[in-house]
C-alpha cells in the first residue's frame, strides 16, 4: 500500500515537473533559444533516472 502511494507521489512530481518545463519554456524560448531548453530537459532526464 505504502509503495503505491510512493510511486503515485512520484510520478505526480514528474508530470507537475514537465508542466512547469513547458511554461518555462514558453516564458524563456524568445529569449534563450533552444541552447538552454536542450540543457534543462538533459539535466532532468539525468534526475529523472
């Protein structure tokens, strides 16, 4: 019971992460470009693991 809800947690933690991505990166994308977003979403994908 106890490991489910870890791993709801968790995977409700990822998608709240991806939305919040996704609004940087429509905040910033005019700004920086694509450098950075390829940046943020390697260092996430390495978290992620």
């Amino acid at each position: 019971m106890q490991w489910g809800r870890l791993q709801q947690l968790r995977l409700s933690i990822k998608l709240i992460t991806l939305m919040v991505l996704a609004l940087l990166h429509e905040l910033l994308m005019p700004l920086c470009g694509q450098a950075l977003l390829f940046y943020i979403l390697y260092n996430v994908a390495e978290f992620s693991q």
